[in-house]
C-alpha cells in the first residue's frame, strides 16, 4: 500500500498551482502595505506611524522637529 496520488499531476496543473500561490502572496503583500498621504496627495510614510515630516498623528500634534538640528525631536506627549 502505496500513499500516492491516483494519477499523476501534468505539467500544465503544477504550473497554475505555483502561479495562483504566488499571485495571491504578492497581493497581500501589495495590500499590507498601507501609506499615509499629505493634502497634495503625496505619499509621505506608512499609515499607523507619526508623520515623519510635521510630527502629526490622527490630528494631533506627537512630536516636533527641531529646525536647527536634523534627527534631533522633542517629545511633547507621550
């Protein structure tokens, strides 16, 4: 007794098989992605995260950036 398939798979059905499974991973990979747009409609980082730009998150205002120094941010609410 044999764990076999009863007949064998073409060439043609394992292709479509591997095709569909890697259309669907792209798409959800293509759709986790989520960004956050600005009033222009430019992408300006991923949704759920601070603006990395103004500082602001769901109309409020997180953190800001201090002008005089690049990469230098002051909290103003935890």
């Amino acid at each position: 007794m044999t764990f076999s398939p009863p007949k064998k798979a073409s060439k043609v059905q394992t292709g479509q098989r591997h095709g569909k499974w890697l259309f669907e991973k792209c798409r959800k990979v293509k759709n986790s992605v989520v960004l956050q747009y600005d009033e222009a409609g430019n992408a300006t980082g991923l949704a759920h995260f601070a603006s990395p730009v103004t500082g602001m998150y769901r109309g409020r205002q997180v953190y800001k950036i201090n002008g005089s120094k690049k990469n230098k941010v002051t909290t103003v609410r935890a």
